[in-house]
C-alpha cells in the first residue's frame, strides 16, 4: 500500500486577527484612542503643572543660598531701604537691623530660624529632595510624551487609506535626527509611493544606556498593546 503526502493547503482568508477592521470596528478603535489620548493629555499637563512648581521651589532655593552667600562675603550685619512687597502692586521701604539671621522655609508650611552660617546644612536635605522629585517627574514626563508620539502614529495608521505602504527607517544608536536629515532616498520614494515614513531610534530618551550598570533592574517585557 503506498501513501501519498500532500502538503498542507493555505487557508484562502485569512485568520481572523489578521482581517482588515470594518468601518465600524476603525470607528470604534479610532473613539477609544482619541479617548485615551485625552486623558493622556490631562495627565501629561498635571505632570507639567508640577514640574513647574517643583523647578520654582528649587530656584528659590538655589537663589538664596547665593543671596546668603553673598551676606557672609559681604559680612553684612544690617540692611537700610529694603523694598518689600505688600501684594496687589504695593510695596515699602523697611528696614532689617539684624540681617544675621533668618526664616526658613522647610516643608509643610514650616520655617525655621537659622543663622546665616547654618542656612546651607538647613537647606540641603529638602533641595535634595526637591531635585530627586524634579528629575523624576521630568522622567515621566519624557515617557508621557514617547506614549503620545506613538499614539499619534497609531492614529495616523488607522486613518491611513487602504493599501498605501508603510517605510519604516531603522536608525542606529545616535541621534534620530541625524537619519531623518541624510536620507534622501527615504522621503523620495515615500513620496512617490505616497507612503507613511517612520524613523525609528535605536535608543532610549537619546542614552544608549541611561542607567549604567543597573539597566537590567529597569528592564521589563512589552505587553501586546504596547
């Protein structure tokens, strides 16, 4: 008895997640990330919000710590004329006998009085915190802002024409812009095929590795969506 293989038939569709999207279906995903984008947007300006108010709060700093300075340098002891504001475009001249010492600001609408010697050890510990705040919100502000990018991408995708094709640019490790500027033969032909061109950066937030030798700890694996 002989047997005889055939090789398996390809499917005439399909599957089923491969299927281009109905009108409807596009409709819908379309709703769901213009939904998703403006809660993005909500998001990312609170971030901004804070980031603002945390850069205030560490220029004060910064700023008075060179004010004090300068009292120690100068040996300052007393100040004549001090124009001080009121509020509502009003302001005096007042007068500080003892220019020695002052109130701190430390948190919590707390303030604490110190002489000028000891004003930098006062304020070191809350700028430091401020600044580790700082530079994380700006962090995930850098993060909201790469989410938006690709959401705004996904858009473009999903109210693409049918059929017209996609160059995607795979750049190395160094600046996107560098490709973006020097590819010439890249936006010609997207031009002329009417095509989505799409430069990708080998990098993450412009470092190749931005957290050294604990990238690994930072690492995790991309969901289905993402």
């Amino acid at each position: 008895m002989s047997v005889t293989a055939h090789p398996p038939q390809r499917p005439t569709d399909p599957p089923a997640d491969e299927q281009p999207l109905t009108a409807e279906q596009l409709a819908a995903q379309l709703r769901r990330f213009d939904q998703y984008r403006s809660e993005l947007a909500a998001d990312r300006e609170r971030l901004e919000q804070r980031r603002q108010r945390l850069a205030e709060d560490v220029a004060g700093y910064d700023k008075l710590l060179t004010n004090v300075d300068k009292l120690l340098t100068d040996g300052t002891r007393a100040l004549e004329a001090q124009r001080v504001e009121l509020g509502c475009g009003v302001s005096c001249a007042a007068r500080v006998p003892d220019a020695t010492r002052l109130f701190v600001s430390v948190g919590l609408g707390f303030q604490a009085e110190a002489a000028l010697a000891e004003v930098s050890g006062l304020v070191a510990p809350r700028r430091t915190h401020l600044a580790s705040q700082l530079a994380e919100v700006e962090g995930r502000l850098a993060e909201a802002d790469a989410c938006a990018a690709a959401f705004e991408s996904s858009l473009q995708l999903l109210r693409r024409e049918a059929g017209k094709p996609i160059f995607f640019y795979l750049g190395n490790e160094a600046d996107v812009t560098l490709y973006l500027n020097n590819t010439g033969l890249m936006w010609e032909s997207a031009a002329e095929f009417e095509a989505m061109l799409v430069f990708a950066e080998h990098r993450y937030y412009g470092q190749s590795v931005p957290y050294g030798k604990n990238v690994k700890k930072h690492m995790a694996y991309l969901g289905a969506e993402q």
